[in-house]
C-alpha cells in the first residue's frame, strides 16, 4: 500500500453445484429457546491444479441467532487450507465454521457468507449435508414441531411458536428501498458526508489526540480474496456497508459517500515489493481475480439495500503508471506482454460502472511520476485506450485520482514550475529534476485537462489523497527562501515537501497530515479525500513472515542507501514498521504532529 513507484457476502460466480437444506424445531446449543432452521448453498469459486475454493452462503430460517457454528463432512479428500468470515477448523473429513465476534447476531431471514480455500487429490465432489448448532439444514423454514421434542403432549405447545420470534425480524426500511434509485451525480462528495469506518476510528482515537480526526471519512482497502468477507481482524465489504446504511440512517436527508479501494490485481504493484499481492499472472491470476474477486465484489455493491448509497470505488492504484515507466522490471513487463492489467481494469470498471450508485475514479499516479512530458502524454494515451476498451466506454469513468497513499505536497506555496532563480529556472533544480509540475494540485489539474483532450468526458473530476501530505511542524518553510545562490538552495530551503527525493514513498519520517477531506475544493477536483487511512502502514522495514502476499521492499528499510528511481538517496523511511496495512503507531502520531493545517 505504498503506491509510488518511479520517482477517500456474495453468492458465487464459478457454479460447480450447490445445495439446499434446515432443520426442525431443535434447541441451539448456544441459545436454549432458539429453533434452529436453515438453508446452505455451496459453491466452488475455483478448482484446478490440486486447489480449491467455495463460499457457503447460509440463511437462518428459524429464530434470531446470538452465535453459530457450521459442520459438514467432505466426501473425499479434502482439507480446508485458509477462510475468511469464520474461525475454521477440519478434524478428518469433518469441517468446522465458528462465527466471528462482529457476524455472529443473525436475523430471522438474515443471509451471510463464509468462504475458504482448499486442497485436494482425486475427486472434489461438493458435500451433500451441513448443519448449523448442531441442526441439519435442508430449506424448510422453523419452527416446525416435530415427534422428538419430548414424549410430553403438553410440552408441544410451550415449544412451538414463540411470541419473540415476530418481533426479532429485523429489516429495516432502508434494506429494501421503495422508488427509483437516487439518479447517478457528477461529482458524488457534493453535499454529501463521508463513511467514517469504525475499525479505523477506534485505533486513530486510541492515540494521544487522535480523537481530533478520528471521524474523517477514510478509504477501505479490499486489498485480497479474504477481505471481502472479513477477516478475524478486519470486518468484510457487507458489514462495512451495513455500518454505512446506519450511518446514513442517522443522517436526515443528507447523502452519505463510502470509499473502496480495488486493488488486487494479478502481479500486483508490479515494481515494488511491499504491496505485492497473492495473485500470479502466472498462476491464471486474471481469472480468478475476475471470478473471485471482482464478481464477489460487484455482488456485493449491486444489493439494493445498499442503493441509497454513494460507493466510490478506487480502482487498482499503480496499476496502469507501471505499464509506462516500469516495463524493464519482468513482472511489469509481464503485465503488459500479458494485457492482465488492462483487461483486469477493463473488466472492473465493466461489473462496477453496471451498478448505478458505484462511481470509478482510476489512479493516474502522482506529479513526481507522470509529470514529466515523457510519461504525461503516453499514460493519458493509455488510459484512453484501455477506458476506450470497455461495454459504456469514456461513460465507465468518473474521474481520476492522484497521490493516492502518497506524501506529494498538495501545493508548493512558496515556488511555481515558472520560479526562477538568478535566471535559471527551478525545472533545472536537482528536486524538481525538469518535471514540469511541483506539487499534486497543478498536476491533477492538467492532467485532467489532457485526460479530456484524449476523449474522456468534459465532467470527469480528479480526487487528490491528502492523507499524509501536509508537512507541517517546525521543518515547514515559512515562506520563500532568500537564499538565491543556486537554484538547488532556493529550492531545498523553499519546498514544504521535506522528503529526502521525491521517490521516496513508504512511512516518510517528518510527514503530516495533510487537508481534511472536503467536496469541490478548487477547479476540476471533485474532491480532497483520505483514501490511505493514515497510520496504516506503507510496508515492513524488514523481512517479516505473512499470508498476505506482501513482501519486503528495501525502500522500507532506513538502513537502505536507496537506488536509481530516488537517486540513490537513503529512503527517509521510519523504522520498525510492520506490514503494509497493518496499524503503525509511530507513524500515526508522527502524521499528526506534523499536521498542516495543523489539528485543533
């Protein structure tokens, strides 16, 4: 998640079969006058080369749901490898779903979905009964009275129909909305409030001050297979939007705006080795990101119940940037020889744009990558040509955005591209380095300007990720410097970017907070956001172990003496930081200290 690089439950999508099946009126084991009635679909989502995987989707028939466990038995030999959305277990063929601390309530006519992945010799045939506490499914709705509940006739009535079982219904009004669907804006941050996410306002609260931001709205990042239904650490796509629609709820008339990040694309951040993913082009990466990631997901946004909102989805950061500048390095050149990273966006944007509250802003990088005319001009010919490719064309795009989960000062206020110093113009300072932009305001701006030139249409707007780019504190310039006695002096002792070089991108020591998130904040920009969740971080300073895909990047390391893309300068980069994602305290606290405009 340390996006620079050069210089704001789902039914399956691959059926192999599925099942139905629920129980009669039995008492829970975790809820002792609870029928327990229910109905289980199975279906593989991938199979092939000894592998697996399947999401099992349960709806509760009989009463409300305090906690649940699933059980079956595979008909062969099978064994459960990872899952997602439940503590997993498999003793022998036997499997094991225990419901997580956050998915455990369920409704009457709740439906929810748990997934895993898996292995397997032989045969893979699907199981044929399932159980929840302890109740064999199979469809038929409770509470039905049946011959085994005691011997007792006058115990039948005390069992069957509870008064309390009406009353735990739960849909609310918003999970079915009546009427047409609020009509598709232009820019969807106007006159609307942000999502704020629980998970991360609860850690950003837990530091020193941190309760000054705690509530701005922030990006969520499905960043793997696994976090689409959650994991034991992170709530799923579902539950955050369910958390959006009480937050709207509690909003009056006033629109609400959630924030994802769609970012898994096979041979992931191409260049860099923090944010890798678990997808392989090699591996038929592209089709399973399309079937069990993409379409999941698209599952997930289309459910009416969530129509009222206004989803914005940030599509595959760093994705397209790499296929311009970062062709020698052999997974970017992979990349592109394969096509995976424009059919993979082209086919986003395809399942995405089809849902009429989803908006698509694609990443265009920052100034200190495309600003130079070598790469402005061929990745807006890209992005044309790949938004060209899909079902609603230039229609499929909302707008662009910049900086995302990076420290480019959002305005240089002490210097323009056109300053000059004793005639020689800042262009040829060894910061600037002949980039044609200093700071992300004037970039977005003109390459939107050239977005719309290449054929996109006149009304995209650009997003620009504020998160972290404020640098504030005591080493922010307080205007001009006077010293004129070379361009690079004016320069370095102008610029509030404090950055060693320009190409430094992960956990940048002295960074501040930049701009709160704010709607239609200058010309063409729809928007000020905080897509990177600050405090999360870019990526390990060392090697460190996961099941996340992500690697170690040297450009981590402040030990690193750097390489040809920063000019081999030391990277800047805090120590001890743990893997990209996972919450850095240090650097939170560092973020706001150095806050401009400063927290109050």
């Amino acid at each position: 998640m340390g996006p620079q690089k050069s210089s704001w439950r789902t039914a399956a999508t691959v059926l192999a079969g599925s099942l139905l099946a629920a129980g009669a009126l039995i008492a829970s084991p975790t809820s002792a006058n609870a029928a327990v009635a229910c109905e289980v679909t199975y279906a593989k989502t991938w199979d092939g080369g000894g592998g697996f995987g399947a999401n099992v989707t349960i709806k509760n028939l009989g009463d409300a749901l305090s906690n649940w466990t699933l059980t079956f038995a595979f008909p062969n030999s099978q064994r459960v490898t990872s899952g997602w959305t439940a503590e997993w277990s498999q003793s022998g063929a036997n499997v094991t779903a225990r419901s997580m601390s956050y998915n455990g309530s369920q409704a009457k006519g709740a439906s929810w979905t748990i997934g895993f992945n898996g292995s397997y010799s032989g045969s893979n045939n699907n199981p044929t009964s399932f159980a929840i506490n302890g109740v064999t499914c199979n469809g038929q709705p409770g509470p039905n009275p049946t011959p085994t509940v005691t011997p007792t006739p006058s115990v039948t009535p005390t069992v069957t129909p509870t008064p309390s079982v009406t009353p735990t219904v739960t849909p609310t009004p918003t999970v079915t909305p009546t009427g047409p669907p609020p009509a598709h804006v232009d820019n969807p941050y106007a006159g609307a409030t942000g999502y704020v996410n629980p998970d991360w306002s609860a850690k950003a609260a837990a530091e020193p001050g941190g309760s000054a931001v705690a509530q701005n709205s922030t990006g969520v990042w499905i960043d793997r297979i696994a976090a689409i239904n959650g994991t034991s650490t992170a709530r799923g796509v579902r539950a955050h939007l369910d958390e959006a629609v009480k937050q709207d709820a509690a909003n009056g008339s006033t629109p609400l705006t959630i924030q994802f990040v769609v970012y898994n694309l096979p041979n992931r951040d191409c260049s860099a080795l923090a944010s890798n993913g678990e997808l392989k082009i090699s591996e038929n990466g592209l089709a399973r990101y399309k079937t069990e990631y993409i379409d999941p997901i698209a599952a997930i946004l289309g459910d009416a119940k969530y129509r009222a909102l206004r989803i914005v989805t940030v599509v595959e950061i760093d994705s397209l940037p790499n296929l311009v500048t970062n062709t020698n390095l052999a997974a970017c050149a992979e990349a592109k020889s394969s096509g995976a990273y424009v059919e993979g966006v082209q086919y986003a944007l395809n399942k995405l744009h089809a849902i009429g509250n989803v908006y698509t802003y694609v990443d265009a990088g920052h100034h200190g990558w495309l600003g130079w005319d070598s790469n402005f001009g061929p990745s807006a010919q890209l992005f044309a040509s790949t938004v060209r490719g899909t079902t609603a064309g230039f229609a499929s795009v909302d707008g662009f955005i910049t900086n995302t989960a990076n420290y480019s000062a959002l305005i240089e206020p002490h210097f323009t591209i056109n300053s000059t110093v004793n005639g020689t113009s800042v262009r040829q300072s060894k910061w600037v380095d002949w980039n044609y932009y200093v700071d992300e305001q004037s970039y977005a701006q003109a390459f939107r300007q050239r977005l719309v030139s290449e054929g996109f249409n006149s009304n995209i707007g650009m997003l620009i990720d504020t998160s972290r780019n404020g640098w504030g504190g005591s080493a922010r310039p307080a205007g001009p410097s006077t010293d004129t006695s070379s361009v690079d002096a004016f320069v370095n002792k102008s610029r509030v970017d404090r950055r060693i070089h320009a190409g430094n991108w992960c956990n940048q020591s002295g960074a501040g907070l930049g701009e709160r998130p704010k709607a239609s904040p200058a010309a063409g920009i729809d928007a000020y956001v905080w897509i990177k969740p600050p405090g999360e971080s870019d990526g390990a300073s060392k090697e460190i172990p996961n099941d996340e895909g992500k690697g170690f990047d040297r450009m981590c390391d402040p030990t690193y003496g750097g390489n040809e893309r920063n000019g081999n300068n030391p990277t800047g980069a805090l120590p001890d930081a743990p893997i990209a994602g996972q919450w850095f305290s240090a650097q939170f606290r560092e973020l706001l200290a150095n806050a401009y405009p400063a927290v109050r």
